[in-house]
C-alpha cells in the first residue's frame, strides 16, 4: 500500500512541476500523447478513441479554453 502511495504521489508531483515549468504548447502535445497512449486510436488510426470536449482538454492540460482551442487548430494544420 505504502508502494501505491508514494508512486501516485510522485506523479502527482511531477504534473505539478510540469504545469508549473512547461510551455503550454508543451503540455498540451504530452497530454495528446498520454490520451493517445491510454485509449489508443478509432479504426482511421487518426482520432484518438475518446471523448473530451475542448473544455476538458484545456482542464487536463491546465490552460484557458481558447489558447487550447488555438493550439490544437495549430497541430492540426501540421498534422
């Protein structure tokens, strides 16, 4: 139990770090790659199997809204 504990509290930690320390642009690419990584990807291998709104995202990634919003018009456009 002791294990479980320190481990959460660990990650706990280094997402605060990172919120703390790392561009936006930044945190919203990693927090992609985690989604991608957690629920994998829809049949198209494009689209990453869940759903969130753009409120959300913006919630996990720890950013307004509309700089979300921006950013993931922005990865897109680059593919």
């Amino acid at each position: 139990m002791m294990q479980i504990l320190s481990s959460e509290l660990r990650r706990a930690e280094q997402k605060i770090t990172h919120l703390a320390q790392k561009p936006v642009r930044e945190r919203l690419a990693e927090t992609l790659l985690t989604l991608k990584e957690t629920y994998g990807l829809e049949e198209d291998e494009e689209t990453i199997n869940v759903m969130l709104s753009r409120e959300e995202i913006a919630n996990l990634v720890g950013t307004a809204t509309e700089s979300a919003i921006r950013l993931l018009s922005e990865f897109k456009k680059r593919k």
